[in-house]
C-alpha cells in the first residue's frame, strides 16, 4: 500500500509574497511535491495557460462542482469564484505524492477544518517596523490611515497562531529553503514513521 | 534579549549508528548548533583530548556534581558514570544557540521529563527486515536466540514513540541531512516565531 502524501498549505497576509515564494519554489527541479492548480470562473488573460495558472470554468461548471462538494475550499472575490478542486488534490494524496497549496487565509482555516492533519505554513513580512516603513514608505497617507493599516498588519499577523509554521520573508531564496526543509522534515513526524514499522511489525 | 536556543537530542537503539551520524553531522563546517560533550569517570584512552571527546572525571568530582544537581542527566555502565553537565547546555542555551546531545535512550528519557520544549530525535534502522538479516547474518546463533533478540530490536523500536522524528539511518549523508532539515524547521515553529512577534507588537 502507498503512503499517503503530505498536504502543505502555504498563507499569509496580503502583500507578503505568497505568490512570488511559491513560484520559486516550483522553478527549482529538485521539489517533490505538486503544486495544485486553482479554479477559477473569471476570464483567462494574455498568455495565461488552462491548467497551469488556473483552470478556467464557467459560472455554472464552478458552482456545479460546489453543489457536487468537489471543491476542497472556494471563495468569491470581485464576482468571481477561486477554488481548489478537490479530486486532483485526492488523487495526488492517494498516490503518495504531497500536494503544495498557496491559498488565502480564509481558504487556509477552511482546509484546516477539513484537513487537521495538513502542514500549515504561514509567510510572515521580517518586522513590524519594515512593514511601518512599507506602508509610510507610500508616501500620502495621514498619519490616522497609517495606524489603521498598521492595526490590520498586525491583526492578520496574529493569525500565524492557527498555523504549525512561520516562515519570515526577508529573502526569497531563504524563504523557500525554509520551506522546503519544513516540508522535509514533516516527512519525519515521528507518527508517520511509527505507521509504517507497526505494519513492518504485524507482518512479521 | 536572546532568544534562547534549541535542545536537541538524538538517540536510538543500541547498534544503530548515533555515534558515526552524529560525527558527521560535526564534520561538516554548516551546523549552526553546538555539540555538549559528556562526562565520565572512565580513564582517559590513547588519544582521547579533553573537552573533546570528553571531561575526565574522578569519581569524587562527578558524584559532587550529582550531589550539587549539576547533571542534566547520568547514567552508570561498567562501574563508570557517564553524563551531560547541565552548565555547559544552559549557558549555550542562554546564549542564542542550539545544544545537541546524543545519549542512550535511558537518558533521553530522563531529559524529556526535565526539558519537554526539547526536540527528540530517534535514530531508527531502515527496516526490521535488515535488522533480522544482520542478525541473522552473525551466523552461529540457534532461530531461538535469533528470535529474542529481534523481541529486544521491536521493543527498541517502538521506543520511538515518545519522541518527535524518526530519522532512518540508511546512508550517512542522507541520515545527516535529514537531522538538519529538522534542527532548521524546529526554528519556524509558530509556537518560536509568535513569541518574536507578540514582543515587537507589545513594542510598538
């Protein structure tokens, strides 16, 4: 019987690089997990791929899949729906390979009620003072709407709580070094390996 | 102030290799941790340096020491003691950096009671089917003494249970690698980083 593989979820606050630590992650070959595409029913731009950037349904394909509870987590932005569906992510799973998603923090909480035992990886900017400088950095804002914006930093920040990792984003190959030694290590959690010695054991 | 550092220890069934992957985790020029030499009563051999592979100890000083608390843990084989001084780790600890013990099981245990936060690997052989085959392979034992010690080899395995990570000493390199990778993740754990942030935020 296959082991089935690890699923990783990587979130983090809006603007702290999600997207640019993951696809560096998946240009290295000497990752050994799969990135699971996301759904969405909004328009596919120039140069975009079906199946590599997003794949791209409509309105009632998408929903069609919610009613059939084939999207592992979904949510509506702008009018139009993202998602992960839930087959290839299972399939991926089943056939022992890990599967690496790089959701939204709501999305992330919705996995986390479905899925406890996945890897959750929360991408944290270096320091509150670089993320003042960043927001004051803009220039414009009055002083009140800097501390408002500060005030959701922080909140969001605290949201690493729910998460098993924090990873610090002051550099992006450090960030996915970091990462990618998680997901090694994970593989090492001592209620993984203890399965497969009590099956060495009872064939014994 | 200082973020304190890891304790890490390493243990595993007797035979199972902890002394050579545990060497040439220290050959290497790129752990960031330090390794807490043991004390022992025994003599000195040939070649043997001070504060290297050991402290030489009389009798008398290391059961002044025990009397004083002053071992994180001992252990008696052959009429000689055998420990860890707890000064050395607490003050490496104090001072930001990582400390890695690799000791008997016995006392591996004696340290989870007194030190929880630390993290415990369990160096594991890469199946009990080698193990047999090693045993076996002695040559001249009758299946019945054959059978006792692979009874002996399964208890030792499901040791692993109280640890955190089992690491399979396959191959050195890969056995060392896989210890890193853990000593690096252990930093990302939420529980670590929180910390960091929740003083920055009561900063602010």
């Amino acid at each position: 019987m296959t082991e089935r593989g690890l699923l990783i979820v990587l979130s983090g606050p809006s603007g702290v690089g999600k997207g640019t630590v993951r696809k560096a992650i998946f240009e290295g070959d000497d990752h050994q997990f799969e990135y699971s595409v996301s759904m969405t029913t909004r328009k596919k731009r120039e140069g975009e791929v079906e199946g590599v950037d997003y794949f791209f349904r409509t309105r009632e394909e998408f929903e069609e899949l919610i009613k059939k509870g084939e999207m592992l987590e979904y949510a509506e932005y702008v009018g139009n729906y993202y998602g992960t569906p839930l087959r290839y992510v299972e399939d991926t799973l089943n056939s022992g390979k890990d599967v690496f998603l790089e959701i939204e923090v709501q999305g992330a909480m919705h996995i986390k009620e479905k899925c406890p035992d996945a890897v959750f990886i929360f991408l944290t900017p270096p320091s509150l003072e670089e993320l003042r400088q960043r927001i004051e950095g803009r220039g414009t804002d009055e002083p009140k709407i800097i501390d408002e914006r500060m005030k959701v930093a922080v909140e969001e920040i605290q949201m690493m709580k729910n998460y098993d990792y924090a990873v610090i984003n002051d550099e992006v190959p450090l960030a996915v070094k970091r990462i990618k030694d998680i997901i090694s290590s994970e593989h090492y959690r001592v209620e993984r390996v203890m399965k497969r010695y009590e099956k060495m054991i009872e064939e014994m």
